[in-house]
C-alpha cells in the first residue's frame, strides 16, 4: 500500500514568511476583539532569530501568536492535517497559501530529523521559529505533556529560547465545543526564558525543566480568578467527551450533557456548569467542582489500571489516511488494539492490507480529535513520517480521551520500569 499514493513533500524548504499583511489583517480584528492584554517579560534587546514556544488551546492562540511576535517574521510548524484542502474553483490551494506564510509541515508524535534541519533553517534565515510542542489543544484548559527532546533541540538551534503563554482561549472556545463564547479580554505572557549565551550554559534537563515550570496553566483557575462570566447556555454541551467517567458510580462512557448541564446516563446524577465554569452537583455531594481535578482522576484509574497490567482496548476502527495535502482516502476496515504493548493496527481495504505498531516506548503521548471533520466520530490519530492514519471506532463503547490518558501513563510506567532495571 505504501506505493499507491504521493507523499507530501517533507523536505521543501521553509520559505521565508510572505503575505505578513494577510496574515495580520485576519488576526487582529480577533486579538482586538477580545482584547487581547499580551504582557511581554525580559524581552529587552530580544530579536529574532529565536524560538518561540506556544501553549496551544485554540485557533486564537494562532492569532494572538501574530499580534505577539508583531510586525517580525516567522515559521509555523503545523500539523500536515493543516495543510490539507484541494484546489477549488482556480484558487491556491492551502498547501500552497500555508508554505508561503512560512509553514513547516510535521506529522504529530514523530521523531523527525528532517524538522531539526527545517528549523535550523529559520534561525539561519534570521526568522521566529513558532512550535506548539504540546502537539494538540488542550482537552480541559491545562498543560499536557511535553518532548523530552525540546532541551536538545533549544541547545542545537542555539538562539534565544522565548515561551507565549496564552490563557482563555480555552474558555471563549474549548475543543469539546468550539463555539465562539466572546471571553474578554484574554491574556498573554511573552518571556525569554534563555537568551543565547544562558542557553549554552544550560544543560538540556535544566532547559527542559525550565520549559516545563512555565508551560503550567489552568484556563478554568484563571477564568475564576478573573470572575470572567460565560453566559453562553450550551456551555457544558461537549464535556462528556473528555469527562467520560461518571464519579459517583464509576461507570464509564455513560457520561452526556446538554446546555449548561452534564449528566450520567447509568445512575442518573446531574452536575450544573456556572458562568463561571465550576461544576455543582443538582443533588448530593459535588464530587468535583474543578473540571481540570475530574479529569486529573479519570488519568488516576487509568495509571492503575497500567499498574495492574490490567488496561486493554480493541475494536473495529475506520482508517483513513492522509499521505499528501490532497485530502483523507479511506483506505479500509482494521482492528486497532492498544495495551501494556502498545498499538497494533491491522486493516485491509482497496490498496490491499496495512498494517502499524506502535510499541510503548515510541509514544509519550498520542493525538486524538473529537468529531473529526463531522463525519465518523473521534479518532485516534497515528503516524509514521510518510503517512497518518485516523482510526475511528465503532460497534462499542469507548473514550479516545482515555486512550490518550493510557499512551502517557503506559509511557511514564514503560520509564518508571527501565530506571528501576538500571
């Protein structure tokens, strides 16, 4: 199968950034919108080149990132699914657009050397190397989990290492629900963590740890901080994908919500979400009125269920691939399982049988979409550096926010293992 399609070219050379008024004209009315307060910290003398590291929330993050960086020049790394849209009606397609504007195509959750060269590249160029390492939107408004490999990468490109913290973006539009809340004003942090000569004098761990220690937020504290309302009554609709387990009987993938109420359909219990995003039980104890703490013990059972080599998922899947920027091409039916092992998949369809492993020390963490495009459900998303799969499943119950919580807990308990081995 793997010679049946073109593959999108990952060796072209980033281009140097054009159509920067473009660019601007679309981000500002948003950043003016929502009246964006960007706050810049030890940026004195700062200049690119230099790299910029950004949580990533939403598709604001992306605008305020504009405005943040304003008027210099710089590089996108963007997931290939970005990049895909064919030519309609004569226009360019968006591969192109993308490439012009200075994106760097990567697929999610690969070691990609070819990326190191791309981003060498931009610094040399004297450009802003922008990464969201964090390699998806939040799912609850807080920080996930980041490379290892981002201290290495900082001590290669050997230039100024500066974070953008970005906070309620998540709110005005969290990826369970994506509709626009109208949440002003939105804030901002632009610091230089290293300038070029602390940087080489910093080892990879320390730089890593640095990294770590600013990249630590939480959207639903912040909004409470602030006493910002959200008045928006479908406020909680979409929750339930990513609190998927109810905590009061403990029985999964019943959860459903509708307006600005969450409700588990097994034994019935109901919890109102307030303008100001906490959560209140109709009726007996509110087990968790902070969603990022519901979340943060659905992680806890999973991590014991690791523990106890008891985790385990199967089910038939629909894969479509996404060789090129070209569009998705179903390429067959598969059975997708994740364990104390890792992933398998195994399909086959119209280009014949396919095949992926993914063991458990090649992913630290996994990418997954909720409703992805509208079309078959939430998905699992899983790369090689030619090609990535989505698998939707289907016929069963099942959460891919669990799957994602058991890649990372499968990952630390795999790393907890081996340095007790050494």
């Amino acid at each position: 199968m793997q010679d049946s399609f073109v593959r999108f070219d990952m060796l072209a050379y980033p281009k140097k950034q054009k159509l920067r008024p473009i660019a601007w004209a679309i981000s500002f009315p948003d950043v003016w919108k929502h009246k964006a307060k960007i706050q810049k910290n030890n940026m004195d003398g700062i200049k690119p080149p230099y790299v910029l590291l950004c949580n990533h929330n939403a598709f604001l993050d992306f605008k305020v990132t504009t405005a943040a960086i304003f008027p210099h020049r710089a590089n996108y790394v963007v997931a290939i699914d970005g990049f895909t849209s064919p030519t309609k009606n004569g226009f360019a397609s968006r591969e192109w657009l993308l490439r012009t504007v200075g994106c760097i195509c990567k697929r999610k959750f690969t070691n990609d050397a070819v990326l190191v060269r791309q981003l060498g590249r931009v610094v040399k160029n004297g450009d802003i190397a922008v990464l969201y390492p964090e390699a998806r939107y939040s799912l609850c408004g807080t920080n996930a989990v980041l490379p290892e490999s981002l201290g290495k990468l900082c001590k290669l490109l050997k230039v100024p290492v500066v974070s953008l913290i970005m906070h309620g973006h998540h709110i005005n539009s969290p990826v369970w629900n994506p509709s626009e809340r109208g949440v002003k004003p939105v804030e901002a942090e632009l610091t230089c963590l290293f300038t070029a000569e602390t940087l080489a004098k910093t080892s990879a761990a320390d730089i890593n740890h640095a990294i770590k220690a600013v990249f630590t937020y939480d959207d639903f504290a912040w909004q409470r901080a602030r006493g910002i309302r959200v008045s928006y009554p479908r406020r909680a609709e979409g929750l339930h994908q990513v609190l998927y387990q109810c905590p009061h009987c403990s029985v999964e993938y019943q959860m459903g919500s509708e307006g600005s109420e969450l409700f588990c359909r097994a034994c019935h219990k109901n919890w109102k979400m307030d303008e100001l995003g906490s959560l209140h039980a109709k009726s007996g104890e509110t087990e968790f009125s902070h969603i990022p703490n519901w979340y943060e013990w659905q992680r806890a059972n999973v991590r014991r269920e690791v523990e106890s080599e008891t985790y385990a998922f199967c089910a038939p899947v629909r894969v479509m691939s996404l060789p090129n920027a070209d569009g998705y091409v179903h390429i067959g039916e598969g059975t997708l399982t994740h364990n104390m092992e890792g992933f398998t998949l195994r399909g086959t369809g119209e280009y014949g049988d396919f095949e992926m492993e993914k063991p458990v020390p090649s992913l630290y963490s996994c990418h997954i979409e909720l409703n992805y495009l509208g079309k078959y459900g939430d998905c699992i998303d899983l790369n090689t550096l030619e090609d990535t799969w989505y698998c939707y499943p289907h016929d069963c119950a099942f959460s891919v926010v669990k799957i994602a919580l058991a890649t990372e807990e499968l990952y630390e308990h795999h790393m907890r293992n081996k340095l007790k081995e050494s």
